[in-house]
C-alpha cells in the first residue's frame, strides 16, 4: 500500500520543490550567512505537502473526467494509473489530497503570522493554483505559467522567511527554477496531447500544435540558462553557480530527439527522461554553485 501512494504522490517530482526550497535557502546564506533550520524544516514539509496536494487532485480529476483511461501511460506521463488500475478508491485520494492542502496550508498561516503580508499573497496564490489546477487552469492553457510562477514563488518565500527580504538575487533565482519545472510540465504533455485535447483541456502543446511547439520547447531552457549566466555577469549569483550549466548536453539531446519524434509517443520517453534529468541536475548544481561561492 506504501507503494501504491508513492506512486499516487508522484514521489520522483517532489525533488523539484525539495530544489527550490534548497535555492531559497542557498541564497540566504550565501548573502546573510545564516539559516533558521526550523523554519527550514517547517517550509520543506509544507512546501512538499501542497506538492503532494496538487499531485493527488490532478490524478483525482483526470481520473473524473475520463483522462486517464484514454492515456498511455508512461513513467512520466498518463497519470499514475492508480485509479483506472482501481488500486485506491477515487474518493480517498481526493480527500488525503485535501488533506495535504490543509497541512501546507496551516504551515503557510504560520508564517503569515510571523512574516506578514508576502508570506500571505504566496500562500494564497499556492492554495488557489493547487485547488483549481487541473480544472481551470489547464483549462485554460496557463498551466506552463502557473508551474513556472509556483517555483519561483517558492523560491522567494523560502527566502522572504529565512530574510524578511526580496532581493534581486531570490526573484532571478525563482526564474531559474520555476521556468526548469514548467519545461518538464511542458514536454511531458505531449503523449497526452490527444487525450487532453479530447477532453477539452488546452495545454501549451495543444495551443502551439506539436510541430511548433518543439520549437516553442527551446525557449525554456534558453530562460533559465540566460537567468543564470545573467545573475553571474551582474554579481547576483557567485561564479561558481557556472557549474550548472553542465547538464547542456542534456538538454540539447533531449530537444533533437523530441523534433524527430513528437508523433512517436513510444519514442518520445528517452526526451522527457533527459529533459527531467536537466531540470534536476541544473537545479541541483545551482544550489551547489551558490553555496561554493568561489
């Protein structure tokens, strides 16, 4: 059972908070020297609860509205396959979902009322995002965008606590991985292209067409990339945080391979697994960058 709601959670793509918290807090000690390991704590766990939360409602919603059940499923994509596999009841999911929102939201509220009104607005944007995430907007072709601006907006929350400041430094570091975790979003939805076009969903993938968007996929990584060499040449970020434009390679093979087989979903796996790979290996060396500081 242990299993079944790891898989349900989506424990591989938690990382992707666990990254941006990391970022957060990198960047605090790297300007301040400091770091409050309970509010470090108390951010993990909530920030990885509201994770779990919008990972649970979107498997409960595409299960609802006939998504999942027309999906091939991958290791990346389709769903989870936990509810059309009738291994938890839809009912439960949604409710431990709830619950998850509940529990990063009490953590939320907790620092409002120690932080104040910028802790608020992020918090409410989160609860906002995640309860009406796989409805409306996806429904509307912002998913991308709320992805990205969810990351970011981790970023500077985990740094607001830990600062009770926004800096250049945290709202350039938010681009880099808010833009890293919408790029996975964004090439992931392409096995699903026709299922979620079916059922009224519009991703970006859908809104481009396939064909354009291989070449809408290049824009992401041109943003982080560019955010990062930028934050270096404006000694915002050390030089040292150089090194994690080490995973290029990565993300050069990954965009090649999804031009030539965008219409191939059983060919498409090995870019989305490079693509992930990128995001979390660029993700981490950011932090490390930041952290070595040379």
């Amino acid at each position: 059972m242990i299993k079944v709601w790891l898989r349900v959670i989506r424990i591989r793509f938690l990382l992707a908070s666990v990254i941006a918290v990391s970022v957060g807090l990198a960047i605090n000690w790297n300007l301040n020297n400091s770091i409050d390991v309970f509010a470090a704590l108390m951010t993990f766990v909530g920030v990885v609860a509201l994770h779990a939360s919008v990972d649970l409602l979107n498997d409960y919603w595409d299960y609802k509205r006939g998504i999942d059940t027309l999906t091939k499923r991958t290791k990346m994509s389709g769903g989870t396959g936990v509810l059309p596999e009738g291994l938890l009841k839809p009912s439960t999911v949604y409710r431990v979902g709830i619950a998850f929102l509940i529990i990063g939201g009490v953590i939320g509220a907790y620092f409002v009322i120690t932080d104040g009104l910028v802790i608020a607005i992020i918090l409410g944007f989160a609860i906002f995002s995640i309860y009406f995430y796989s409805t409306k907007i996806v429904d509307s072709g912002l998913a991308e965008f709320f992805v990205a601006l969810k990351g970011a907006m981790i970023v500077l929350g985990t740094f607001f606590i830990q600062s009770n400041q926004l800096t250049g430094e945290s709202v350039l570091g938010g681009v880099v991985v808010g833009v890293l975790s919408s790029l996975v979003l964004f090439i992931v939805s392409f096995p699903d292209y026709d299922a979620d076009k079916l059922k009224g969903r519009k991703t970006l993938v859908i809104a481009a067409g396939k064909k354009n968007a291989t070449y809408v996929f290049w824009i992401f990584p041109m943003i982080s990339i560019g955010a990062i060499i930028s934050g270096v040449l404006l000694e915002l970020f050390p030089i040292s945080s150089m090194i994690s434009l080490i995973p290029i390679p990565l993300i050069i093979l990954a965009g090649r391979g999804l031009q030539k087989n965008y219409e191939n979903q059983d060919l498409l796996f090995p870019s989305m697994s490079k693509t992930l790979m990128f995001s979390r290996l660029t993700g981490t060396l950011f932090v490390l960058g930041i952290l070595i500081d040379l």
